[in-house]
C-alpha cells in the first residue's frame, strides 16, 4: 500500500483562502520513497497572523510559481496512494479546491488521518498537537508550521503508527475491524485490509498475550498475587524510628548525587510520626520546596508496616493521586529497606465495567455517529495494555466523557461474583489491592462517599493523612449536599426507553419475545413493559416543562457577569419564594407521583423477571435495568427535597450556563455547616488525622482553618487532642522574591472599569515587555480575563511576545501551562483553577501578576448563607470567613512563583486594597518572608529592571 502524506500552509482557513506552501512525502512498504515541496504565489496578500504562524512572508512567495503549475507537479504522485495528513479535513479541502480550480479532476481515493490512528493507537496521549506528538516520539520537528517539515514529521508519525498497528496480536486487531465493520468510512476500509493481511502472516499462539473473551487484556486474575512480605522481613525496621529514618538517608545520599537534608522536611517527618504514635490530630503548614509527600508518606509507612494498621492518605486533586503513585511510591520502595505495599483506590466511576464493555460492542450500541466507534477503538488497544482500567490513563475526544459514562463501573449495576468477568474486574481488583496495602492513596471524594455508604468502600481505618487540607471542609459540603444535573434525570429516563427499539426496556422485551421459553409469561412481562412506555414520556415531558421553567425564573433574576465562571447562579429562600413557585411544586408533584407509580411497577417486573433471568438469559440487562431504576429513585428524591425546601440546615441554589439553556441547570442542596459532621464522623472516631497543607494558616495562625472543621486548639497542645505546626520555608524568599505594589493604581469602580482595565493593560504590556513574557496573570473573573486579554494582545504582538488566556486559547489547564513553557516569550492569563496546583518551574516563569484579591462573590449562595449564620453569633462574617478564605487562595496563587530554589521573580499585586485597608495587612503578613516593596506606578519599572537584572 501506498501513502501520500500531504501538508497544505494557507492565508487562513475559509474558502476564500489559498495556498502558500505545499509538502508532499510518499510512503511505498515502510519507506519514504520521494520528496515534494514547494511555496505557491497566493494571489493574495497573507495576513500577518498567518506570517507571525508559518514564518513565509510576502516576499518569499513573490517569485513563487503559480498554484496550476504547483498541481501539475502533485497530480501525478498521488495516483494510486491512499491520502494521509494530520487534520485531514482541511488539507482533503484546500486539495480538491487547488485540483479544481487548476481543471484537474477530484482526488477520488482513500484518504485516512493521522489522528484517528494516534487516538486509537496510543490511548494515553494527552495532546494531539503535531509538535507534541513529534516530541513524544523524539522526531525532530524543526519548523513546526512550515508544508514540508510538516508533511515530513506527519510521514514519520504515519510509519510509527503502520508499526505499531501491525504490531498488536491479531485478535485485538479483529476487533477494531470488528467495531468499524459496518460503518462506511476510510478508516473501516483500512482496518480490514490491515486485519486480511495479519490474518495470512499469524499463527495461533496463546501464549504471547492473555486473552478472555476475544480480548487481548494487560492483567491476569487478581487474588492471585503472592504476599508482599515475610514474617522476617519486620525485622529491616530497626529498633526505633529515628535508626530507620537515618538509613532512608543513606539510602537516599546513596542514590542522588546531589542531596541536601532539608530542616523543614525532617521536622515534618518527625511530626507526623509521634502524632501516629501518640494518637493525635496534627496540622501541619508545609510550604513549596518542603517535599511535604515524603514527609507524611514515611512515617505513614513506616507505622502501617510496624503494627500491620492501614493508613490513607487523602489528596484534594487526582493529579496529586497519580503523582504519589508514578513518582514518590516507587522512589521509596527502592530505598525503603523492607517491601512495602501502596494502592491507589478511586471512586468506582473511574474503573470500567469489563461486562458494559462487552456488551456495548456486541450491541454496537454507539451514539455518536464517528465519534464512539474510535472510542471504542481506542479502548480495546488500551485494555490490551491497562493494569488499573483507570480513565485517568486515556485522553478522549469530545463526546469520549459520553460514552466512558455508559461503561463506567457502578455499585447498581454490578454482577458480583455472578459475572463472567468478576476476576478480571478493575474495581474489584483496586478493592483486592486496597484491603492487602500497608497504605492506600485516595482522594476526599471518596472519603465521604464511603461515609455515606456506611464504610463499605475503603478497608476499616484508624489513621488517616490528608494533604490539600485547606480543601477538606469545601469537598464535605459538595458531597454531603444533594446535587440534581438537569440532563442525569433526562439521560436516566433515556436509558430505559428512547424509542420502541433503543433503550434497555425495549431491550428486554425483544429478548424476552425471542425465547423459546415460557411464552405466557414472556407475552405477560412484554405487555407490563408496553404499558410503561407513555408514563416515562409523560415524566420526561413533565420533567422538560419543570426545567424549563426553573430555567426562565433563573435567568430572569441572575446576572451571570456577577459570577466567577459566567453562569447564572441564584439562592432559593424558602421565606422569599417568587409566586410561580406553587405551580412549579404541582408540576414537581405529578412527576413524583408519575415516577412513584412507574418504580413500584417496574420493581415489581424485575423482581419477577429477576427470578427467571438465567432461563430467558438477561442477567445482564436485569442487573443494568436495576442500576437505572436506582438512579431514578435518587433523582426523584434530590428534586423532591430541593422543591420542598424543608430542611433549615441547608441552602439551596439553582445554577445554569447561559448556552446550553435548561439542559445544563442544576438544583444544588448543601448542608451550611459540616464541622458537626466532619466530627462526628472524624475528628471523634479516628485515632490521629494529620492535616496538610501549604496554606492552612492566616496571620500565623490556624484558627479559621480550626473552625471551618470543628475542631478546637488546646491550650496545652503537646498533650492536648490537636497539635498545630507550621514549619519554616526551605526557600530564601528575601532573596528570591520582590513584591511590588504600585500605591498610585487606580481603584476598580464596578466590574469592567474601562479606567482600572485600561491602565492594567499597559501597565501590564510595560512589565511583560521588560520580563520578555514569562509572566502569570491570575484573574478573579473571566470577564476581566477576556478584556485584558484583547488589549494586551494587541500591545504585545510587534514585540514578538505571545498572550495565552484560559477559556480563550483553551479550557484544559495541563495544555495552556505546557504551550506557556514551550514558548519562550508569552504571557498567560488564568482564573480560579491557576491560583493553585500550577507548576512552572525554572525560567519560564519570572513574574505574577495579581489582579485582585480573590474574595468569593459575597452573593454566592454558600457564601452567603455561612455569613448569615456567622451574624447570628454576633460576629463579624467578613473578618470571620471572607478574609480569611480570601488571604489562604491569596497565598495559593503567590505560591506558584517561586517553586525551587533556583526561581526568582517578581509578584505585582494590583490591588491596593492590600496597603489602603485595615484588614490588607492579613494578606501580606501570611506570606512566607519575601521583600516586600510600594511605590508609584512610573517606579516600578525601572525597579523590576534592576531586581531582574541582579537575577
């Protein structure tokens, strides 16, 4: 087979546009055979945007040949190649324009692209930027934008793919055949001459792969594993914690050329121990550099190997999860002197379900035309290799979320020990590793969901280690609060009956009709489901009207600039409900009547159908069925309560985007208060929690933090319950970091302040000019964001210097952070999900720029309601809780400058507020030491010149 891979580069991308350089590489068996490129006079002038891309200018296209004479070239190669370029929409585009306009006629042949196959064949990749890609698989990608170095590296992808494609044992190749069998496409065609092929050069062999159930998989049955250690291996320990901590050292200095011992490190290891030891509450402040995951993990280790008791350690972030996992476990379990065991358990929608898997391929039930067969695709390659079955190891398309969501793994579902693919299961296997660990990494969503399901989920424990502790208290209220998704009701009634073929009732009727068995019974069961049908349109209609309508009361009575995100968000008072609110309780009413009557009946059903299902064989569907009428029962009861609003303890809220109408509302019910819970089910019952964390303290203390989770600080805190600790700096931020306040700044009035905003943007264009990029904005809004986005865009272009925004040149956070250090002179704004979690280290980041300081809208509901109960105690809510949460994100978003101890940079905060008001100093007080310097606006940049230059 012969490829042609094709890179067009163009004045724009709308019809109107022309081509300005072509890159043509032809493929024939694994080799590059020849070469074609050239620049093409356009006719037209190309923009500069296009020039500031691609680096081709006026000028060097001027003598260019013409497009005919440039086809007449390319005509003759591509006869007999299957077409291939990396977005091969757009290059197809401008090539049947280019042959047609020139009188050639069409390219009629296969054309494939290059990203289908890297999906598909490299599940994990997170980005499918060619220059990424390139950099994965060490091509060099010399002028990324230029035809012919992109045609070249496309070549170079095409050969690694066709190698790996060829490479995969043949059944899992029959199976991407398999699910594209019946879809007319390129692709479908391709697979199956690739699959012809296999076929004739492979003999049988079981032995190279593992295969159950025509799959390849990675994993064999779990319970199998043998025990991690031997009795005698406890002996490795030492005789007391501080012999085993100094031989980690050794091992340590051992292993790293360079090691520094770090005090707060040590300080913090020791902590952590005598608070396991001695069955204390610790909190402990760890600032950046600390090396706060070694500092709990090797005590927590250490303590669950000595007395054999579980510990868990609870991160806010799954990044954070995933990076215990992949670097800090396997760096201890090279030092540490005995085998230890670490699992990692995640809430059981991250693992797949092997049997809805099966099923939805059998079934080809896909929903999504072009999209779900290359998600499927991608995940029968992916299963051949995965050991955790974790979505977190796969990066799908836009409508992947979708389709992951149908064969996610959920309790409601769940076969059991009754499924055939019980031993290969992921949960199960996650489950099995969790309950024979010495220690189990999780995250707080899951804490408290296993403390709503009455500890079912995680191994009994004692012990518990939460890091991203100043997340703690926010995460208890989301999940211990009763959320409903607009579309999670409508997809639930979906499931169960989309039309008289889709959905799982139909389902169950055709298979029923179809056996052999029992027709009486079977003709009994069809007609129950047949009466079901018009009262799940009824409630889906009911329910369309009710969102609707909750919808119209939110939009007309919210401002969605008022909020951080744009959406529309507005607070239900059950004493000051708006008046159409008896008519949308009588039609709440009619769906929780509606809904009631459907449950009982189809309980019933499957109950009886339950008790034949092995005869009829429908374990399956019965089991998913089950599942679906659970989770109408939950969405019924969340609307139920929301409605009726009857529980004081809790605040209620409605929230929606401002596009996808009522299909994106959502009915939110949040208890005000947790600290009772997060005693009751903590604090009291646990032995010792250590609470981490680089921001848990305000004016040096950890009062706020204290009373957000209920907890008390002793006045004898050595032998009291809790103990605070907040340990010194690794980092000489006198040194290392300039804080810069010009006193002279305009003060905002009102949001979008055309005088605070325009003299952000060229005070903001001045600094980036002098620090050649390399800055962070951090934004309280997304409105902001865009206008100082557009300005500085402008200001910044003729200096060759690039703005990124978050929400504008992407949404995906991990994707703006790398093109920022990938670009050497650019300048990214971020809102809320930059102030914390954002590692740039090194160069690419010399300068922060904070815009505002990031107080929570005072209107948010919970906001709101936590400073009414705060008034009801006669206290000040502000001092209370809006400083102190706004100074603990503050340091968050300081915290992303200086991340070595090489870094030095600049932090600009432009809000005054910081040396104008009373309460200003709490926000520069709780920063760890840096130089902290006013001045006039026109000072400061010859300032930062002079601190830069002593970089």
């Amino acid at each position: 087979m012969k490829f042609a891979v094709l890179d067009f580069e163009t004045t724009g991308s709308q019809p109107v546009d022309e081509i300005i350089q072509v890159g043509l590489v032809i493929i024939d068996q694994f080799q590059i055979t020849h070469r074609y490129t050239s620049l093409v006079k356009p006719g037209i002038s190309i923009p500069s945007s296009i020039t500031t891309l691609t680096g081709i200018t006026e000028d060097m296209v001027a003598d260019a040949p013409p497009l005919d004479q440039v086809m007449a070239d390319m005509f003759p190669l591509l006869f007999d190649c299957v077409l291939v370029a990396h977005h091969a929409a757009f290059d197809l585009s401008f090539l049947q324009k280019g042959l047609t306009k020139t009188g050639y006629p069409p390219f009629t042949g296969r054309v494939l692209d290059t990203m289908d196959l890297l999906r598909i064949l490299f599940p994990s990749i997170s980005s499918l930027q060619l220059s990424m890609v390139a950099g994965l698989f060490g091509i060099d990608h010399e002028r990324p934008h230029q035809a012919d170095s992109d045609a070249e590296v496309t070549a170079a992808i095409w050969i690694i793919c066709l190698e790996r494609l060829l490479g995969l044992p043949l059944l899992t190749i029959q199976r991407l055949q398999h699910i594209f069998e019946n879809v007319n496409s390129d692709l479908g065609w391709f697979l199956d001459e690739i699959c012809i092929y296999k076929e004739s050069i492979t003999s049988v062999d079981m032995d190279t792969n593992r295969y159950f159930r025509q799959f390849t998989l990675g994993v064999t049955d779990w319970g199998d594993e043998e025990d991690t250690r031997k009795d005698s291996d406890a002996d490795g320990l030492g005789s007391s914690f501080t012999e085993f901590h100094q031989g980690l050292k050794t091992a340590l200095r051992e292993k790293f050329e360079i090691f520094e011992d770090r005090e707060s490190q040590e300080q913090m290891i020791r902590e952590v121990e005598k608070s396991l030891e001695q069955d204390q509450h610790l909190m402990i402040e760890a600032g950046t550099g600390t090396g706060k995951s070694l500092g709990y993990l090797i005590p927590s280790i250490y303590y669950g190997i000595k007395y054999e008791k579980k510990v868990i350690v609870s991160t806010h972030t799954i990044n954070l999860q995933e990076q215990l996992r992949e670097r800090d476990i396997p760096l201890l379990k090279e030092i540490f002197p005995i085998p230890f065991k670490a699992a990692v358990l995640k809430g059981r929608s991250h693992y797949l379900c092997l049997r809805k898997f099966e099923t939805k391929l059998t079934t080809r039930d896909y929903e999504n035309g072009k999209e779900d067969p290359i998600t499927a695709a991608q995940m029968v390659v992916w299963l051949s290799e995965t050991e955790h079955g974790d979505e977190e190891e796969l990066h799908f398309g836009n409508k992947g979320a979708q389709f992951w969501y149908s064969v996610a793994s959920d309790t409601d579902s769940c076969l059991n020990r009754m499924c055939p693919w019980y031993k290969k299961c992921f949960y199960h296997r996650a489950r099995n590793d969790a309950n024979t660990a010495d220690v189990i990494i999780t995250n707080h969503s899951l804490l408290f969901t296993d403390m709503k399901a009455e500890n079912r989920l995680l191994p009994s424990y004692k012990h518990l280690v939460i890091d991203e502790a100043h997340h703690f208290e926010e995460v208890a209220s989301k999940h211990l609060g009763i959320e409903l998704h607009s579309s999670a009701f409508y997809h639930s009634l979906l499931w169960l009956y989309k039309d008289n073929r889709s959905g799982q009732l139909p389902m169950l009727r055709f298979r029923l009709q179809k056996s052999d068995e029992q027709p009486e019974r079977a003709a009994a069961w069809s007609q129950t489901i047949d009466g079901l049908f018009p009262k799940i349109v009824q409630i889906k209609e009911d329910w369309d009207r009710l969102s609707e309508a909750l919808y119209e009361l939110l939009s007309s009575r919210s401002d969605p600039s008022q909020s951080e995100n744009s959406q529309y968000v507005l607070r239900m008072k059950p004493e000051t409900l708006p008046t159409e609110w008896r008519e949308l309780l009588i039609m709440e009413d009619n769906i929780y009547l509606n809904a009631n009557d459907l449950l009982r009946t189809l309980d019933k059903l499957l109950n009886e159908v339950k008790d034949m299902q092995e005869v009829f064989g429908v374990q399956g569907l019965v089991t998913d069925l089950n599942g679906t009428v659970k989770e109408l029962y939950n969405h019924r009861d969340a609307l139920h309560f929301f409605m009726k609003m009857a529980d004081e303890g809790y605040v209620y809220w409605m929230e929606a985007g401002t596009y996808a109408k009522s299909k994106s509302l959502q009915l939110v019910s949040v208890p005000t208060d947790v600290s009772g819970l997060l005693q009751q089910h903590f604090f009291e019952t646990k032995d010792s929690i250590i609470l981490t964390s680089a921001t848990l303290s305000v004016n040096k203390s950890f009062q706020y933090s204290a009373d957000q989770l209920g907890l008390v600080i002793p006045e004898d805190e050595e032998s009291g319950k809790l103990k605070t600790v907040q340990l010194p700096s690794p980092f000489n931020y006198r040194e290392q970091a300039l804080v810069v306040i010009p006193r002279n700044f305009p003060t905002i009035k009102g949001a979008g302040d055309p005088v605070f905003i325009n003299a952000l943007i060229e005070s903001l264009s001045d600094v980036a000019r002098i620090t050649k990029g390399r800055m962070l904005i951090l934004c309280t809004s997304n409105r902001m964001l865009k206008q100082i986005y557009a300005g500085m865009k402008d200001l910044l272009k003729p200096h060759g210097i690039t703005v990124l925004g978050q929400g504008v040149d992407s949404g995906n956070r991990s994707k703006l952070t790398r093109m920022f250090q990938d670009n050497k002179m650019c300048v990214l704004l971020g809102t809320s999900s930059f102030w914390e979690g954002v590692d740039i280290p090194g160069d690419a980041l010399s300068c922060l720029a904070i815009i505002r300081l990031p107080f929570q809208p005072p209107n948010h509901p919970l906001v709101e309601a936590k400073c009414e109960n705060i008034k009801k105690r006669n206290e000040n809510p502000f001092m209370k809780f809006s400083v102190p949460q706004a100074v603990i994100r503050f340091k968050q978003g300081f915290g992303r400058l200086v991340r070595r101890a090489s870094d030095k940079g600049i932090v600009i905060i432009y809000d005054t507020r910081v040396i104008d008001t009373y309460y200003g100093k709490h926000f520069l007080y709780s920063l760890p030491g840096p130089k902290i310097e006013h001045m006039t606006t026109e000072q400061m940049l010859p300032r930062i010149e002079e601190w830069m230059g002593e970089a």
